[in-house]
C-alpha cells in the first residue's frame, strides 16, 4: 500500500479516505476516488482551520499514486484542491532511514553477528504493558505472538508500539520501530515491503521474512484506519463473515446469515435420504459448489451411509469408481453437466458399464466456461495450434468429454486442473524444449499462469528449481513467448471477483490470509499471489485452499496461545461447508486433548453488500433458527445468492440446480416401475467416431494422460511423440 499526499500536516490525513488507499495500487482508480470524495474534503474545511493548519489554504501540491511493481515504484500525479495540502516533509524519509538500519544489520560478514546486532536492537524497544497485549492488537501471520499499537498525532505523525514473545521477533520489530516510529504518515504509507528483503539475519527462516513484512502490513492498513476515523469519514464496510470456535458459530451479516439456513437439516430428510441411498446401494459424488440444502443434508448422511462424497469435479470420477468397486449399483453425480459425462466415461473405462449414472435436472446443466471450449473462437484457436510445429494443448479439467476429444483429434492434449496446471506446463516444457503450449479454456488461468512467470524472472535460479528442479531464469524467460492462451472463456462465479471487491479487501483485510481460486481475475490472483510471498496466502484449486487453511489452523493450534485466524475465501462459497467442518474438526478434537481451544477463525465473503437473494429450491422448516452453536456444518448460499454486478459472485446458479429435492425424487424412482421417467437425467454418453475412434475413448485419452504425469512426474511417452510427429 502506498500513498504520498505531499504534507506533513493533518490536514493530509483528513482528506484520505480508505478507498483511496486501497486504490494506490490501481493508478487511476485512486484519482476517480479521490475525486468522488472530494465534496466531503471541503465541507470539512472549517474544521481544518480549527486544528492549526491555515497555512494549507495558500498551498499546492501533487498527490501521488505508487504502485510497488515488481520491486519498483511508478509514480503518477495529479493535481488536487491547492488550498487543503500543506508541503512535503523535509524530514529524512523513513524508507531511507530503514535502508540504513537494514544494511546496519545485513553488513555483519557473520550471520551470529547479525543475530547478536539484531538481539541489541531489542534490548532498545520498551515493553508494551499487558493491557495492550489484547487480541486486537495482534499481528495476524506470526509464528511468534507479536502485538502492535499505533497512534496518529495532532501534526500527523505516527507512533507505533510493538513487543513480541520472541527476542529475534522483537529485534527485527525494533528496527522498524526505529526506522518509522514518529514518520509522517505519507512517508509510511510509502513503505514498500520489498524494502524488508534485505536483511539477513543468520539462518534465515522465511518466518521471520514473513513476520517483518505482516507487521508493516498491518502498521500502514491500522495507520490509514486512523487517517479515516480522525477525518470522520467512514471506514471500510466490513465483508459478511462466519466467526468459528470449538464451541460456536456465528454469522455476521446478511449474506453469512442466509447461508446459516440449512445449518440444521431435516432429520425426516436426512433418515429418508440415507434410507433410499442404502437400500438401492445408490453412491453419491457431490461438487463443493452445490445447493446449501443438500450439502446440509448429505453431510448429516455420511453418518448412515459412507457412500457419500464431496470434492472438487477430479476426485467425484475417482470416488464414483471406489463406489462402484465397493458394491454401489447406481451413482447420483450433484454437479453440472460434464461432470457427469466424465463420471459416466471413467466408470466404463474402469469395467462399470452397467453402473447407471444419474444427473440431478432433466434440463441442460450448463457451465459458463466448459461452454466456451465449444465455440467457434476456440475451434479457430485449436486450429492455429494444429499448425504450429511441437504444440500441446493444456485443457481445464472442467470441459467436457466432447470438447476433450475434438481438441485431441487436432493437437496433442492433456488436461489439467488447477492445482496442476503450473507443473504440467513447467513439465511440457522440460521435456520438449522446443514446445509451444496452448492453454484454455479459462482466460483468467491463462492470464495468471503468463502473470505467475513473468514474477519468476525476479526470482533466482535456486528459488525458481524449488517450483520445478528443470528450469532457469533463463528457459521461464524462453517458454514465455510459447505460451498462449484462449481470452474469450470465463468461469461466471470467478469472473465477478474483480477491481471492486478486490479494492475492499486491499483497504480492510490487507492483512488476513487469501485464497484465490486460480480462476479469479488477475487483481484477485495478484492479492493472493502478494500474501503467498510473505506466507499468507494461496493459489490453486478447491482442495489446495481447504489445504491452507486447514494447516494454518493446525499451525496456530500447535502454538497453543490465543489467536485469531481471519481468511478471506476468493472462490464460490458452497466451499464453506467443507472448510467449517473441517475447521471444526481441528478445533474441537483440539479441545477435547487440552481442555480448552483458544483459536478462532473468521471465514470472510468477499462479495457485494448487495449480493443477496432469498430464493431456495425447497420450502424450508424452523431449524434453522436454531443457535448457531448446535450446528455442525456451514452449506453455502440458496439458489440465486451471491451474484452482483457490484462484484463478489459467491455462488454458481448452475450448480443450485442440483436440488434436494431432486436428489430425493431420483432415489425413489431407481428401481421402481417409475425409473423410466429419469431417462433425460441419465449422463451423456457418446456412440460418435472421430477419425475412426470412438468419440469416449478419443475424450478420456487427455484424462489418461493427466493421470500418468500425475504418477509419474513425467509426461508420458506416446504424448511427447504425438508432440513431436
């Protein structure tokens, strides 16, 4: 985060509104902000003279925007009201003063001299009393506990405490506290935390760099909450959220809330569904995103009958065939379309055929981006990969088995998910050096694979060998011109997290952990791709978010001291079940050891104020209302819910399809003289020849492939000569 208002005065802090900071790191955006928050900086200005600053009335100055790129600073300028800035501070600046202090440290030939000169620096700071080590003032991100206080003067400085439970901790916080305590809060705010990257310290552990850079994040984001306050002007709305504890959960907001409907499901549908599903030995392989209502009710399920799963639309194929080997005689796929196409087309290739597959609607199952590889840009961008010599196409998992096998027919392919997408790439190249990649359907994805490269040129040669052991500075520069990618194919859910949502999330949740799904927007991936640097943040599929999470709670429970963990969920929030369960989890097993767990955890929607709809697919009973804290599980949002175009889609329409009630009509009619009403939920299979080969075969041969490298770590051969023909 980065601003320069030009004064050193208060004045400077009254005009800064909180979506002006947030929109340093936009160029332009910042301005616009500026400018629609500029009627309110003027009525203001009677209370500005009050407070000392006549002076500013006679002045112009620049406000500046920085956006830290890459490691460098780009200015822009505009001119603003002369009259309400005072000069620029002709103060040493603070990032000058900290450059100092950390070649201070740095310069040491010897890394115990770096340790003892930072353990001096400690010994410099007093300690906070123990009525600010409160958990409000903790540093969100830190092995050890670190607690932070700030102030904002009358003049327009900032003063900062800070201590720590760790001495090292409390050496490199000194420094900063003597590089920027009594800073002007323009100079501050220009901080970049690139400028923490030098310091060496003797073995270095990335928790300590991870330490250092949360603590400045969390000085600047509490210092521009101050600017706001004092201003009186008002802060960031918070986003809705789910506050989680071994003993309760509570929802904030209106959106958290009609998630809590179906928190307690229907125990004559839970015993019905679990009855039918036992008695016709019916398996089911649910997505994360599905309805709310059959997510509560599944869950509930599982107890009676373990032929229950909910994944990611990779492992449902995977489990289905565990099910059918398992004795399961039909399977319920709760998904959109392809999902049930690639479990119908893995069951047979697995000697199923006779295993009936049932879709959850009579009706198409749709899916915005698997219906993008189908057009006929996509046909036009597979057609100039079939005459570019040594070319693959990397496809999304999340297509179907035609658009699979139509692409194979004309370019070697192999799919992918988003979890695997980095290495299957990464690995193409490794094995054909030469090769061009075409990658697709998903624009985004593509994007931020281009993205995630392009910031690997900054890295060494020994940190990029840590993401895949074959390649250099120099063959990531080499591949990135034969790396293409499809930009006309979004996913409807991730395309709405975009500039606006990620603009609030920069101004109030700077500081908490992110999640991305590799689908989102580049502004939402670059967040995320931020936090990852200092180890607080993830990119990748549904189960690498759940992952993350997952393992910081465990991480903070280890610790054993209070702590409270804040995550913001950039992906559809029917993922929600699978982390409050699984959060849950951890924390009451954690209690039932020792007592007591003294962890909580905020699961954040980033999603519009206006993004609610209190539409359902089924009538719903008074459960609901019951206290949050009986509740095991959290389902995601109705039908409808969670999609505006202010930003912050939180749920795919396609997917709430998938209804209770559908769920339980398709049980009560397999193996009844009704089971021919289902024929249209019957999942598609294909009886089509392309060049001679069976159009299912042709579809499952990238899948095949996947899996091999997958196995393997390698390519397999009969791709790489089909490359090389």
């Amino acid at each position: 985060m980065a601003i320069i208002l030009g004064a050193s005065m208060p004045v400077v802090r009254e005009v800064v509104t909180s979506t002006v900071l947030a929109n340093a790191h936009s160029g332009a955006g910042a301005l616009a902000s500026y400018a629609k928050s500029s009627s309110s900086v003027v009525l203001r200005t009677s209370w500005i003279r009050e407070v000392g600053v006549r002076d500013a009335l006679r002045r112009r100055a620049k406000f500046y925007n920085r956006t830290e790129v890459k490691g460098l600073v780009t200015l822009r300028s505009a001119l603003v009201e002369p009259e309400l800035l005072s000069p620029v501070s002709k103060d040493e600046s603070a990032l000058k003063k900290l450059h100092q202090l950390v070649e201070d440290v740095s310069s040491a030939d010897e890394g115990r001299a770096r340790v003892q000169r930072v353990l001096g620096y400690a010994k410099k700071i007093p300690r906070l009393p123990a009525d600010a080590k409160v958990p409000e003032n903790r540093v969100m991100g830190c092995t050890s506990q670190v607690w932070l206080t700030v102030e904002l003067s009358n003049d327009g400085r900032v003063y900062f405490g800070v201590d720590s439970d760790s001495e090292v901790t409390r050496g490199l916080c000194s420094i900063l506290l003597e590089g920027l305590n009594g800073a002007t809060a323009e100079d501050l705010l220009t901080v970049p935390v690139s400028a923490l990257k030098g310091l060496k310290v003797g073995m270095e552990t990335q928790s300590r760099a991870n330490t250092w850079s949360n603590v400045l994040l969390t000085l600047q984001k509490r210092t521009s909450m101050l600017i706001a306050k004092k201003a009186g002007l008002s802060t960031v709305e918070p986003f809705p959220s789910l506050l989680i504890t071994a003993n309760d959960i509570v929802a904030e907001g209106d959106f958290a809330k009609a998630q809590a409907k179906y928190l307690s499901p229907d125990k004559s549908k839970v015993e019905e569904l679990a009855r039918l599903l036992k008695e016709k030995k019916i398996g089911v392989v649910a997505h994360f995103y599905m309805d709310p209502e059959v997510q509560g009710v599944l869950v509930a399920a599982q107890k009676l009958w373990p032929r229950i799963h909910i994944s990611d639309s990779l492992v449902m194929a995977d489990r289905a065939v565990g099910m059918a080997n398992e004795g399961c005689k039909h399977i319920a796929v709760l998904g959109v379309d392809f999902m049930s196409e690639n479990v119908r087309a893995i069951l047979d290739r697995a000697g199923h055929e006779k295993v009936s597959v049932y879709r959850m609607s009579s009706d198409h199952i749709g899916c915005s981006l698997a219906e993008a590889a189908e057009s006929d840009s996509y046909i036009k961008f597979l057609e100039e990969a079939s005459k570019t010599p040594k070319s693959m196409h990397v496809i999304y998992i999340n297509t179907s088995l035609e658009t699979k096998a139509q692409a194979h027919s004309r370019v070697p392919t192999i799919t992918c998910t988003s979890s695997n997408v980095v290495q299957t790439v990464l690995q193409g190249f490794a094995q054909v050096p030469d090769l061009t990649v075409w990658y697709g359907p998903d624009s985004y994805m593509g994007g931020n694979l281009v993205e995630m490269f392009q910031q690997m040129l900054s890295l060494g040669d020994e940190e990029i060998a840590a993401v895949h052991p074959s390649h250099t500075k120099d063959t990531i520069a080499a591949l990135l011109p034969r790396l293409k990618y499809f930009e006309d194919g979004t996913c409807i859910v991730h395309d709405m997290f975009g500039k606006d949502v990620v603009d609030r999330v920069r101004q109030g949740y700077g500081d908490a952990y992110q999640t991305a799904h590799f689908e989102v927007p580049g502004e939402m991936f670059a967040l995320a791709m931020e936090a990852k640097q200092r180890g607080m943040g993830v990119v990748g599929s549904t189960s690498n978010i759940l992952d993350f999470i997952k393992e910081h709670v465990t991480q903070a429970l280890q610790r054993g001291f209070e702590d409270r963990l804040q995550f913001i969920l950039g992906t559809e929030s029917g993922m929600v079940t699978s982390i409050v369960g699984a959060v849950r989890k951890l924390l009451v097993d954690y209690q039932k050891l020792h007592g007591s767990s003294k962890v909580e955890v905020e699961i954040v929607f980033p999603v519009s104020s206006q993004a609610i709809s209190a539409t359902s697919s089924s009538t719903t009973n008074g459960a609901y209302e019951s206290t949050l804290a009986k509740l095991p599980i959290v389902p995601g949002v109705s039908s409808g819910e969670g999609c505006s175009i202010s930003g912050g889609c939180a749920s795919c329409h396609f997917m709430k399809m998938n209804s209770l009630d559908s769920l339980l009509q398709v049980c009560r009619l397999v193996e009844t003289p009704g089971e021919p009403l289902l024929t249209a939920h019957h999942a598609r299979t294909y009886t089509a020849l392309i060049d001679g080969q069976a159009l299912g075969d042709l579809g499952c041969e990238p899948i095949l492939h996947m899996r091999h490298f997958q196995a393997t770590g390698n390519l397999p051969e009969a791709l790489v000569e089909h490359i090389c023909r």
